[in-house]
C-alpha cells in the first residue's frame, strides 16, 4: 500500500516536474529571443552612437568653419560700415553742392523766363512781319503769275503777226506776178491786129503747197471733254446681276469722241494750259450702305483728291447687294460727275482692289444701340483680314487704305498685318470724326466759325477711352484755354461729350452716323493726299513709332503733319499727367483689342 502511494507521488511529482521543465523551457527560449532582441537593439544603439558621434564631429567642424566665417563676417561689416560712413560724409556734401547748384539754377531760371518773354514778344513782331512778307509774296506771286500769263498772251500775237506778215508778202509776191502778167499781155494785145477785142483777166490760182492765211483773231480756250473710257490696262470683267453680264459700256455709257483741236495743240505743243493729271483708280467697300451713299458724291466732285483729278471708281459690295449696287450704279452715272471716267462695281474683292491707289474700307457691321464697338470684333475681324489679303495681291503698292469700319483702329491694324507688301504707314484707321465733333464742340463754346479752330488732339483708340486734348488747339492763332477759361467745362463736358458722342447718337437715331462719318473720311484722305498747311495739324489713326510711350506697331491716334502723301508725328508737345493717364487706358484697350482680335483669326 506505501509502495502504491510512493508510485503515485512519484508520478505526480515526475508529472510536476515535466510541467516546471516545460515552463522553464518556455522561459527559456523567451528569455533567449530576449536576449537576441536585447542584443539587435544593442547593436543599433551601438551604430546610432558612431553615427552620432560622426555627426557631432561634422557638427563640430562645421561650427569651427562658421566661427571663422562670423570672424570674417565681423571684418567685413567694420569695412562697410566705414565705407558707408564715407558714402555718407560724401553724400552729405554732394548734396550741399547740389542745392547750392539748385539755387543757381533757379535763378538762372528767372533770368531765362525773362529773355523768354522778350523772345516771345520778339517772336509775335517777327510772325507780323512774316504774315506782312507773305502777304507780298502772295501779290508778287500773283503779279508774276498775271505778268506770264500776258507774255504767253504776246508771244501767241507775236506768232500769229509773223504769220500773218508772211502771208501778206506771199500776197504782195503774187500780185506782182499777176500785175506783170497782164503787163504782158496788154502788150501783146495791143500788138496783134486780130485780138482786138477785150480779153478777160482771170487771176492766178495759188501754188500748192502755199500757205492759208490764218485769222488774227484770238481763239477761244477749248476746254478738253472728259471722256468716259474703259478701265486702262487689263480689262476687268463685271460680275452678272440676274445672271445677265453687265459690260462696262452698259454700265458707263458710250465714251465721247476727243477734241480733234484739242489733240493738235498737244501734238503741237501750242497749248499753255498744264496736262491734266493721270486717272487714279478709288476703291470703296460697302458702296450700298449710308456711309458710302453720302461719302461716293465727295470723291466724285473733288472734294477729296482735287477738282483736277480725274477718277475710275471701284465700287465692291457683297453678293446678296447685286441689285442694289446695280442700281446705285446707274443713278451715280445719272449725276454726270465730269472727273469721274469709268464705274466698275463688283462682288469679287481681289477684282475690286485691281491697281487701286486709294481705298475707302467701309465695308462692316455697324455698332447698334446698346452695343459696345468691341462686340463687333468677332464678325468684323475676319472682313479686314480678307480685304487686306485681297489689297495686298492686286492693289498698288503705295496705294493709301483708310479704315472706317468699327472698331477702326483694330481693324486698320488687322488688314496691315495680312498685307505684309504694303508699307505699314500706308494704312490709318478713321480718328477724324472725333476731332471734327470736338472742334464743333469748341466753336460753339467760343461762338465763332468751326474754320477758325486748329490743332485739336485725339489721342488713342476711336472709343469712350478716347483722350480729346485742347492744350494745343488754336482759335485765331490764340490758345483755346486762353479764349474759354472754364477748365471745368473742359473736363466735366467737353471730354465726356466727346468720348460718348458715338453711343448719344446711337440712341438718338437708333443707328449709326453716317452723314458725319463720310464727312470725315473725305477730310482725311484729302489731307492725306494734298497735306496740311504749315503749324497745323490733324489726328489720324496710324502705325506708331513709339512715340509719346505708345509701343511700336499699334495703330493709335496721334496728331500728325503730313507733305507729300506722308505723315510725321508731331514731336515735342507737352502733355499732361491727367492726359496720360487716360493715354495709358486707352493704349491698354487696344492691345486687349489686337490681343483679342489675333486670337478669333488663329494668329
């Protein structure tokens, strides 16, 4: 029985003891993963430490190197600190020179304004008396010309009695003849017994060969006949109206026969009067609309390129227009104006722009009410870039393209980029209007003739960002702020009058104006072509040069002089801070405009 109680502790005890191996085990290999644990984590504490300790060395040479470059830093600043102690000490005295020099200039200055009120005096005696030396001039002219004219008179009499004293002795010669002859035979009658009777007396007939006697009187002027002929050079074909052609001759009517006396004197040179100019070919686009019906009777009767100058009128329209332009045609030709040769009309633009010297662009979409004249750039930019393709292939290349179609200034500059053979100063937007609407504003004003109103300025874009500038207009010679002394009205009426003009007439009259527009156009084109008169000037819409700090290559309104078919801006006026402010809108109007305007054509 002890035996069996002894096995059985003793199995327990065995079985209590496998239990504590296996937890000693268990215990065992947890401590050793403990252990390798403890010993990896040794390990990267052990590479943390070299790695900190390298990094204390870098630390640690580093703030050696930055204790040198403070050091240096130190020299350095003493050094610049003395150097500006020395700009300092000498800056003080430049400036004590500099207002010491201030001073003198000022009084320099008094003294300057001084001679310049006795130059100015001096200035106003001279003008006098240059008006006074022109004025003699003028009459001298006039009597020079008075005197030619007579000597041409006495040399043509003294031609026709040296004809007629040859004549006379050609005459007297003949009648000697004669007189002999019958001398002779006198005699002989008297002689023969047979021939008693009377004879009869016949007279020589003339030699041929022998000259005519000529009248001693004064032959009426022939006033040469102006002929309506055909288009010179290449014919250009009209196009069909109703599917009929029309021919030039249906179109012009048959030309009329030339003076036959008229050609001999220019055969024989006998003619005093000067040979009339050569034809110029006018385009106009948009010959249907109401700009073009009131601007077409300017050009026709010489009030845009001279009563002299004989004209062939291109007129262009769209397709859908054919009967209209047909029959704006056929009453144009009903006005028998005398300068105009021959009217070509046509829907096909590069056949319109054939050889054409001046180019009236009409041709757009009008502004309506309540439209602001950028709108229109989506329809109108594509217009101007065919015309100024189409210009560019068949038109003259100094022919002189006014834009007028809205908005002129983008539009100018769009049909010069695609006409790249075309000198860029040959093309000028229509910036004439404003000027005319502000010098009527100013004649008003001052009540006297819009004729006496000179030198008023618009500057920029043909838009309510216009700049009207009447620092420089004349009335009589005299300074408009020197006639009206109302800065207030300038500014708070005239200005905005003038930058609204366009949108009060559009609401008044529901369309655009057309009447004052084509006015405008021939002022320019005709100022163009003849030029302006000496110390006046006009503003035109032109390519800039980079004057008055408007960038190179923007079409803007400047006032400009022109000579011989080209303009100048004039340089050297003073303007004002308010006025270039305004200056700088409207410049940065129109390169959002040609910005815009490149972007709808894909350029």
């Amino acid at each position: 029985m002890a035996e069996c109680l002894t096995k059985r502790q003793l199995v327990c005890r065995i079985n209590e003891v496998d239990k504590c191996l296996d937890k000693l085990e268990e215990k065992y290999f947890r401590l050793k993963k403990e252990k390798l644990d403890i010993e990896q984590l040794l390990k990267e504490t052990i590479c943390q430490q070299h790695a900190a300790k390298k990094k204390a060395i870098c630390l640690a040479k580093k703030n050696k190197q930055l204790e040198r470059e403070l050091a240096d830093i130190n020299e350095m600043a003493l050094l610049v600190k003395a150097e500006c102690n020395n700009a300092i000490r000498n800056s003080v005295e430049k400036i004590n020179r500099l207002q010491a020099r201030a001073h003198e200039i000022a009084l320099q200055s008094e003294y300057l304004k001084l001679e310049a009120a006795d130059l100015r005096c001096e200035k106003e005696q001279l003008l006098i008396k240059l008006k006074c030396f022109q004025d003699t001039k003028s009459q001298l002219q006039s009597a020079l010309e008075t005197a030619l004219d007579e000597k041409c008179q006495m040399c043509k009499r003294i031609q026709e009695l040296e004809t007629c004293e040859q004549n006379y002795k050609m005459e007297i010669d003949r009648l000697v003849r004669l007189s002999v002859n019958q001398r002779r035979a006198l005699c002989e009658n008297d002689s023969s017994p047979n021939n008693s009777q009377n004879v009869p007396i016949t007279l020589e007939p003339k030699e041929q060969g022998e000259p005519i006697k000529k009248s001693t009187q004064p032959k009426e002027p022939l006033k040469k006949p102006v002929q309506l002929k055909d288009l010179v050079g290449k014919p250009i074909q009209p196009r069909e109206f109703n599917g009929k052609p029309i021919q030039p001759k249906e179109l012009i009517g048959q030309p009329t026969q030339p003076n036959k006396h008229t050609e001999e004197q220019k055969c024989s040179g006998t003619s005093s009067e000067p040979p009339p100019p050569e034809p110029i070919r006018v385009l106009l686009t948009g010959a249907t609309g109401r700009i073009s019906n009131n601007l077409l009777p300017m050009i026709a009767k010489g009030d845009v390129f001279g009563p002299e100058q004989t004209l062939m009128i291109h007129l262009f329209d769209i397709p859908d227009k054919k009967q209209q332009l047909q029959s704006l045609v056929m009453e144009f030709l009903d006005c028998a104006y005398p300068l105009v040769q021959c009217v070509f009309c046509t829907d096909e633009l590069e056949d319109a722009c054939k050889d054409v010297t001046a180019a009236f662009l009409v041709g757009a979409k009008s502004q309506s009410p309540g439209m602001d004249v950028r709108d229109l750039l989506p329809e109108n930019a594509p217009i101007f870039k065919a015309q100024g393709e189409a210009l560019d292939k068949n038109a003259k290349k100094d022919v002189k393209v006014l834009v007028v179609g809205d908005p002129v200034n983008t539009n100018a500059l769009i049909c010069s980029k695609f006409a790249p053979s075309i000198p860029k100063e040959n093309f000028s937007s229509l910036n004439r209007l404003d000027q005319n609407r502000a010098s009527v504003q100013i004649a008003c004003k001052a009540n006297v003739p819009v004729s006496q109103i000179n030198n008023v300025i618009i500057w920029g874009n043909h838009s309510s960002t216009q700049v009207p500038d009447v620092t420089q207009a004349k009335i009589n010679s005299l300074p408009v702020e020197d006639v009206i002394k109302d800065q207030t009205w300038i500014t708070n009426e005239f200005v905005p009058t003038i930058q609204q003009r366009t949108n009060i007439l559009l609401e008044a009259k529901g369309e655009s104006a057309a009447m004052s527009t084509a006015k405008a156009a021939a002022d320019q084109m005709n100022n163009w072509f003849k030029g302006t008169e000496s110390g006046k000037f006009v503003s035109m819409g032109v390519m800039s040069d980079g004057s008055y700090c408007v960038p190179k290559d923007l079409i803007f309104s400047f006032p400009v002089e022109i000579k011989d078919g080209k303009w100048f801006i004039v340089q050297g006026l003073t303007v004002k801070d308010e006025i270039k402010k305004m200056m700088d809108a409207s410049r940065r109007e129109l390169e959002e405009d040609r910005d815009a305007a490149f972007k709808i054509l894909g350029n």
